[in-house]
C-alpha cells in the first residue's frame, strides 16, 4: 500500500498538538472533577479497590495487586502516580477524611516517604465504601476504558461535596488548583441549610460553614477575610501554628513552649526547616530566650518543645517565630474545577449548585431503578395471587400441557387448542386467561409449598409493602421537596456516623510583629583566600595583622558591615552577597566556601573583580572580553535585589577578562596574547547599558585573544616576558587598530 503524506504547516500542528495535551492535563489529570471531587487516578483507585472487594471489613490486599489492576484495567500512565495516589488517600493528615485503610508504612506528617508498594496492603474505609461507592448500578453513567475492554464509572456517586470535604491540589498547563478540606459536619449543615434557602448569602452560609478545617489542626489568623474567598474562589489563608506554655513543674524545670499543631503548608519537609530555622535564630541571637528544641512528635500527635530561660518573653518569642519561620504561613487558594468538560473557577455558592445537580441527578436514576423493579414485582405478585384465586384451573392447565411452550400461551393468551383437559368445565374459563409474559413465568416456576395458607397471606403482604414502596418512590420522582427531604436525611445520617469535631481555630488574629535591634553599623574587612574560603574580619584585628592578611589573602577588601560584596566572573555573572551573611572569624579561622553564601559556582566560573557595592557607587565600570570587546558601564546598573544577574552580554566563545572602575583615567592599554600592545584615549570607549556586548578595542589575529587591560596612569610600567613595558612610551592609536608588537 502506497504511503499517505499530509502536508501541514508545522507551528499550526505544533499548537494543535500543544493545545491537546494541555486539555489533557486539564482535565484527564490535574484538575478535579466538580462532581465527585476526584480527579481521574483517585476516582480509578477507588473504583478498582470496590470491584477487588476490597470493603473495610475485608482483609487488606497488596498495595502492588492494587496498583497493577488499576494500571492495566483503567490508567495506562505508570505505577508511581497510582501508588502515590494510594498513599496520599490514606495519609489523614492530608485529607479531611482518608479514603483508604493502609497497612503499614504509608509515610508520615514530617515527610518519610511511605514503603515501597511490595510492602504496603490498603482497604477502602468504610467513609469511602458507603458515601463514594454506594449504588454505583443504579445512578452513574458508565463508559469505556482507554482500550475498550472494561468499563468504568465517569464520575463516582458520592453523596457529600467531596470538592469540601477534602479539597484538592493540582497543577496543569497554565492553571493550578488549590481548594482547602473543610469540616463534614460542617458541610453537611450547610449543604441542608442552602436546599431549603438557594437564595442564602455568603454570610449566612458562613454561619453553617465558618471556614476551612485542615487535618493538622492549628489557627486560621484572617477570619474576616474568608467572605471574600468564598465569594469568589480565590484568595489567602493565614495560617498559624498552635503554642502553649507548659510551665515548670519544680523550680529546678524550665518552662517549654509547645508547639502542638502546624500550619497544613508545614506538611513533609517543613517540619524540619522549622526545627533548623530556630536553630538559625539561636545561633544569630535573635531568640535569645530558648535554650534549646526538640522534636518529640509521634504518633500521638505533633509536639515540638522550645525550652526557655527563666522569665523569658513568651509573647516575643511567639512573634518571633510568626514572623521569621514558618510556623505562620500563607495557602493560597483558586477552587478550579472541570465542570461540564471546561475549567472553571468556583465560588463556594457555584460548589454547591454542582453537587445538588448532581445529587439530584443521581437521585432521580437511583430511584427510578428503584420504582422500576418495584413495577416489576408488583406485576409478579398480581399474577402470583390471581393464580392461587384460581389455582385449581392453573393445576388442570398444566396436567393437560404438552409443553411449556403451550402451558404458557395458555396463560397468556388464552389458547386451549393444544390443552387436553382431563375434567371438563375448564375449556372456558381458560379462554379468559390474560397473565402477561412475566406472570406466566412467575407461575410456572411457582413452587407448591406457596399455596400454603401462611404463604398467601405474606405474599398478600409483601404485594401490600410493594404498592407503598412505588407510592413512596413516585412521589420522590415527581415532588422536589420530597427528593430534598431524602438527601436531607441521607446527609444528617452521614453526618452521625462519619463527622469528627473541627480541628482548626478560627480568628483574627493579631499581626506579629517583631521589631529587629538595628544593626551596629561598622567597618570590617572581606578576607578571601586562594582556595575560595572567605570571612569577615573585624577592622582592629585587620589593622593589627594587616601585613599578614595581605600576605596570605587573595583578596581584601574594607567595607561596611550594612554593605554588600558585588563578585564578577569571566562568564558574565555578578553575584552579590550580604556582608551579614558572610560568617565573622578569627584570624587563623579557615572560614567559609564562598559557594556556600552566594549563587557563585567555583567549579565553572572564575572571579574577574570584587568590590563592595558602596565602593562602585558613582564609578563608570570598564569592561573588556576575551574577543576585545570593551565598554563602560555606569554603576548604577548593576544595583539590584537579585543574588545574580548577568553583568554583560557576552558571544559564544567569549569570556569576561576585566572589570575595574575607570576613574579619572584618560587612557587604556590592550595587551593580547601574541605581545600586542594599542594604547587609546578612554573617551573612544562608549558608555552603555549592562545587557550590551560592547565594541571592538582592537584588531585581533586568528587565535589571539586579548590578555589584559591596564591603565598608564595608576601602573606606568607593567612585565611582559620578565621585560619591562613602559606603557606611557607605548605609540598611541585609535580604538579598534592593530597595535604594535613589544618584543621580550
């Protein structure tokens, strides 16, 4: 077969396909479902844990088992998202209410990861086997799975906003969703308030719902602006820290201050950053009052002790902490979901509208299934009892059958032509007969012992419970306030078997403040030795050791201690750096790696000049490359907040050879590596913006490259080739010319 090409222009296929993926990411991945509240991979793991049988009073099955059916039945994207999936719908102190039942280690609050997938075994909970898998036949749609073979449910039937309930994080192309866990009972009240009054405001539904309530507990700090996230599905939540003061018992103990919640945001690897931050505001006096910390979490709970000096400020040290850790911090919120197959940015009022439409939905397919098997066994009973009223032509009918076949068109349609009746006198009554096909064949499976006298009443009976059970199921259907009442009672019984108490503190709480003794300003001198170990000395010690320092520092450099260090390298990098953050040392202290402070990468850069900011204040700063690219640049430029920036502009190839202030200079010398020297007036060198390459200082031969620059005024006489070169008696030239040779 000939091969077919299309023809297609590339960047229309490239955003076609781009815009494909991205809608997959959307909302086959990231984004949460405004439904159920579960993205793809959740909603697959739960589906194929309920059909493993896998119910909270079953054993626990292996996570792998789990990971592998989900895999090959439902999500073909590789194991490591549906087993971390597992563990997150586990992990308590993630969700508002954990799904799974996981045996074994699952990772914990500060950060282990959990076992590998061989080791782990999971159950669903029963939360999640009775409010997110419950008549899954009777209300969701079912469809294909990525190869046909299985079907799944598009959406689970969950019976709560789960959207609420356990929030949700997620990042997809170009938009991000972050929604906060909330309180189930909380949510249970308010979704039952809102059925009976739609036209609530935010306000009065903030009476049944006051705000978010994560797992970790801690302190809410801005309640007053709550109102607004959920008026409009974004904002900023405060979070703090819970603290409390656990005094001395003997006067021989010291008070501890405990820390027994965290911010949610402290979740993993925040927890030790805090316990280093402290350390950090120890070691730097800031909080002089603690003496020491230790982390005494388990499973129990956080417990974090700050041990304290006698009479220390308690209310210092909490501000303190607020304001220099993490133990306040900020979780922002955007309550995207994919609603009707688009992302949308949901209002707490636009959250409950999709979950009712939902549930009446689901509602209105559970009791329709309902009604209709109902129907069914009505019709059943009917024929069941007409039968016994007369049984004894049924008997007569079926002792003069043939077959099958000719008793049941006899009961249907009233044929005796194939019927030998044994007794005459029931040829006509038999003629009347009109059972339908499913009556029919409810008498003729019939089995005897049902004409017992007790068997006809229960079957008067049940016919009797069938007929209120479709009037019950009727009225649901065609009356809406019936529907409200039966999820109304359906919530207030999830709520008494399911709810806990709420966990988070809600208040306004006050801004921390903490006012830093400002800093004693003085001069000190930057130290740097050849093996890029620097520190800071103190102006005396430099003074009294100045011959020494000289002698085995590579660089020194005074300045204050406010100031900062500015460091260019040959790739065009300018790397700055606090003083304060530079580590004081003694004399003989080895010191630090430059490194370790700064952006600076030893190991692929190489220092061309250093000097403190206030030092190159007011300066014109000349540049010049390798490839004899010169310029001038005012100082100014290179004031900026940023740890690093690229102080020039440089070609491939081409390296940074000097920055020096050019002062009061009038003149410049080149020097290349073939011993050429062109001597130039400065005023040839333009003035020009940091991001610029510069121009051409001088003509340069095949493989030579500009060496050094030097100034005749501040070093008249420079060695070349271990011979003197009097700069001052060099020919002048002109800016970009060849030069002339200076033999060794």
């Amino acid at each position: 077969m000939a091969e077919k090409i299309l023809t297609t222009e590339f960047s229309e296929e490239m955003q076609r396909s781009y815009l494909n993926y991205s809608m997959s990411v959307i909302t086959a991945r990231a984004i949460p479902d405004a439904r159920d509240g579960l993205k793809p991979v959740q909603r697959r793991v739960l589906y194929d844990m309920s059909e493993l049988r896998l119910g909270h009073d079953k054993p626990h099955r292996k996570s792998a088992r789990i990971v592998g059916d989900t895999m090959g039945k439902y999500h073909p994207h590789g194991d490591s998202s549906i087993y971390e999936t597992l563990v997150v719908l586990s992990q308590d102190f993630k969700k508002g209410m954990a799904l799974v039942d996981g045996h074994g280690n699952f990772g914990s609050i500060e950060g282990d990861g959990a076992a590998a997938m061989r080791y782990t075994e999971a159950r669903l909970k029963k939360f999640a086997e009775e409010v997110y898998l419950k008549d899954l036949d009777k209300t969701v749609n079912f469809v294909s799975n990525y190869d046909e073979s299985e079907k799944e449910p598009e959406v689970l039937p969950v019976r709560v906003p789960n959207l609420l309930i356990n929030g949700s994080e997620g990042i997809a192309v170009g938009m991000s969703t972050s929604i906060p866990p909330h309180n189930l009972g909380e949510v249970v009240d308010l979704v039952r308030a809102y059925i009976d009054n739609p036209q609530m405001t935010t306000q009065e539904m903030m009476e049944y719902l006051p705000g978010p309530d994560f797992p970790t507990g801690g302190i809410i700090a801005n309640k007053s602006g709550l109102a607004e996230i959920y008026e409009t599905g974004v904002g900023k939540i405060k979070l703090r820290g819970k603290l409390e003061v656990e005094l001395g018992r003997r006067r021989s103990d010291k008070d501890k201050l405990i820390i027994s919640e965290i911010p949610y945001t402290m979740i993993g690897a925040g927890i030790n950053k805090f316990l280093v931050d402290v350390a950090e505001l120890v070691e730097s006096r800031k909080l002089t009052d603690v003496v020491d910390i230790s982390n005494q979490s388990s499973k129990e709970g956080i417990r974090i002790v700050l041990e304290l000096r006698r009479d220390a400020d308690v209310e210092k040290i909490k501000n303190i902490l607020y304001k220099k850790t993490k133990l306040e911090d900020t979780f922002g919120v955007n309550m995207l979901a994919i609603v009707r197959g688009r992302p949308e940015t949901l209002s707490l009022r636009g959250i409950l509208k999709n979950y009712l439409e939902f549930q009446y939905e689901n509602t209105t397919k559970k009791y329709q299934t309902l009604l209709d098997k109902e129907l069914e066994k009505k019709e059943i009973r009917e024929g069941l009892i007409k039968a016994c009223d007369v049984i004894d032509l049924i008997i007569a009918i079926l002792r003069g059958a043939q077959n099958l076949k000719d008793a049941k068109a006899c009961l249907m349609n009233g044929d005796v032509s194939r019927i030998r009746f044994r007794n005459p006198g029931f040829e006509e009554e038999a003629r009347q007969l009109r059972f339908t096909e499913k009556q029919a064949a409810a008498i003729l499976e019939m089995r005897l012992y049902k004409l017992i006298g007790l068997e006809i009443l229960a079957l008067q009976k049940e016919y009797k419970e069938c007929l209120k059970r479709i009037d019950e199921y009727q009225k649901i259907l065609k009356n809406r306030e019936s529907m409200n009442r039966v999820i109304q009672e359906d919530l207030e019984n999830i709520k008494k078997e399911f709810a806990l108490p709420r966990r988070t503190q809600l208040e306004d709480g006050k801004e921390a403040v903490y006012e830093e003794a400002p800093m004693e300003v003085q001069e000190v001198v930057f130290v740097m030795d050849k093996f890029g170990y620097c520190k800071v000395l103190d102006k005396n010690v430099y003074e009294r050791n100045k011959e020494t320092v000289d002698g085995e520092f590579k660089h020194v450099i005074s300045c204050m201690n406010t100031d900062k260090l500015c460091v260019f390298t040959d790739k065009g990098n300018l790397h700055q750096v606090k003083l304060m953050d530079i580590p004081s040392g003694k004399l003989r202290d080895k010191g630090t790696p430059l490194d370790n402070v700064s952006k600076f990468d030893g190991g692929k850069e190489n220092i061309v000049w250093m000097s403190s900011q206030e030092a190159m204040a007011g300066q014109r700063l000349l540049f010049a490359t390798k490839l004899a690219l010169v310029k001038l640049v005012p100082a100014e430029e290179f004031v900026t907040n940023n740890r690093t920036v690229a102080s020039t502009k440089l070609q491939e190839g081409d390296e940074l050879v000097m920055v020096r202030p050019a002062g009061d200079e009038t003149e410049v010398v080149l020097q290349t590596s073939d011993g050429i020297f062109l001597r130039f007036a400065m005023e040839e060198i333009p003035e020009m913006k940091k991001n610029s390459r510069g121009v051409r200082g001088m003509k340069l031969a095949e493989n030579e490259y500009l060496e050094q620059v030097c100034f005749p005024g501040e070093q008249p006489v420079i060695l070349y080739k271990k011979k003197e070169v009097h700069l001052n008696r060099l020919k002048m030239g002109r800016r970009d010319g060849k030069g002339s040779k200076v033999r060794a």
